[in-house]
C-alpha cells in the first residue's frame, strides 16, 4: 500500500511527501518514505530538493537458482538525496539542466565467498556523489542541439557504472528527412571490481529515416562507426560496427 500527498503552499512553493509499506515473505516488511520540495523561481526556473528511499527485493534466480543461490537474503536498500535546478533561456531555445546527487546504499547483494564457496550474500555497500548537467539547444526549426554530461565519484566501485559519462549530438528535420547523430564518451566505467579493472570509449552512432507517407517509413541505423573493441562486462566484448535498416508501417 502506498500514500501520496502534494500541496501547493505559495505561488513559489510545492511541496510533496509519500509513504509506501511492501511485504515480502522472504526478506520481510519494507518501508519507504520519500520527500520533496518543488521552488518555482523567476525566468522559468525551477529549483527541486529530494530526499527518498527505495530498495529492491532479491529474486528468484539469487535465492533460489544455481549453487550461488542463498535463500536467507535481504531487500537491498538505498537513500538518495538530491538538489536539481532547471530552466530555460533565450526565449526557451535553450533548455538546461543541473542535479546533483547523493547515494548510500547498504544490503547490496553480491557474490563472494563463504566458506569455501561463492554465494549470493548481503555484503555490499555503496556511497555515490554525482553531478550530472544537460543542455538542449534549438538552432533552427530543423536543427538541434543536445548535450549530458556526469560525473560519478564512488566511495565503494560498483560494476556497470562510469566515472565520467559525456553526450554530443545533433537532430536535422527538413521535410520527410530525419538525421541524427551522436558521440558519446565514457570514462572509467568499472567491468570487475575483484579486481577494480576500468574501461575508456568513445562511440559514434547514426540513425536516419524517411517517411513517405502517414503509414510508412524507412530507416537505417548505425553503432559504434568507429569500431571501437570495448566491454561493458569483464570479458565480454561489445559488437564493432553495426548496421541495421527496416521499414515501419501503421495502419
């Protein structure tokens, strides 16, 4: 069950809180709270402060599945707290964004040993501090600019996630004719953490499409053009160059 409450105290001020209480035969009751406050400030801006929590109950595969399986684990659990200031500029062609965040996460579910064996066991924890900034610029009606960028300093490693992580791209409209393209950078994403091993990439991706009507439309799609060798997970390599194309109708 859960309970939900949002109130506009002043022209300036929102605020909003929440409750929700989950029951798991195994891992037991959970309670989450979360918490917020919305600042509507001059010039479309926008000033947010949020402090939530959430948690992730274990599944069937860790508990129960393969000989790393341990039927005695617990939900995992996560506070974050976080400030995030928006808005717009030159008469709303530039869109902007900027969050800054704070992680703590405790009962992280990972593998190690126990003894003698590996096995699925509550050990892991995480601290994560982060800023992430985003930009959207409209040059033109058919053309547009988007940009992310974050920044992730992480007191315990935890695989699947950057330190830095940046974003370029471009939309072209004109017509029926739709082009976008991208690179995207990522720095020092960790693939294993027993032992901490980092990866560095860079990828260029392209997508076009035409549509020739309401009901039809072809496209054509590009990854990683610059045949990067890179890996996401420690020992297993990520495609080169890859090129699909389709077509899309509605009736």
């Amino acid at each position: 069950g859960y309970v939900d409450f949002r109130q506009q105290m002043a022209s300036w001020l929102t605020l909003n809180a929440g409750l929700r209480v989950d029951n798991h035969d195994q891992s037991g009751t959970e309670w989450i709270p979360q918490l917020g406050a919305a600042i509507h400030l001059p010039k479309n801006t926008e000033l947010k402060l949020t402090v939530n929590r959430g948690f992730r109950n274990p599944i069937i595969r860790e508990m129960f599945m393969w000989g790393i399986a341990n039927s005695d684990l617990k939900a995992e659990s996560i506070w974050n707290y976080e400030v995030a200031l928006s808005g717009s500029l030159m008469n709303g062609h530039l869109v902007y964004g900027l969050n800054l965040f704070h992680l703590q996460g405790d009962n992280m579910i990972m593998v190690a040993p126990v003894d003698g064996r590996m096995m699925n066991v509550n050990t892991g924890k995480i601290e994560n501090t982060g800023v992430e900034l985003q930009m959207t610029y409209r040059i033109s009606p058919m053309m547009i600019l988007d940009a992310n960028y974050s920044f992730l300093n992480m007191k315990n490693s935890v695989i699947g996630s950057p330190e830095h992580k940046l974003h370029v791209g471009v939309n072209v409209s004109k017509g029926a004719w739709n082009l976008s393209s991208g690179v995207q950078y990522v720095g020092g994403l960790y693939k294993s953490v027993d032992p901490d091993i980092q990866e560095d990439y860079l990828l260029w991706n392209v997508r076009g499409a035409y549509r020739m009507n309401n009901c039809l439309k072809f496209w054509v799609n590009g990854e990683n053009l610059l045949g990067q060798n890179y890996e996401v997970m420690n020992g297993y390599l990520m495609p080169k160059v890859t090129m699909t194309g389709g077509v899309t109708i509605n009736f």
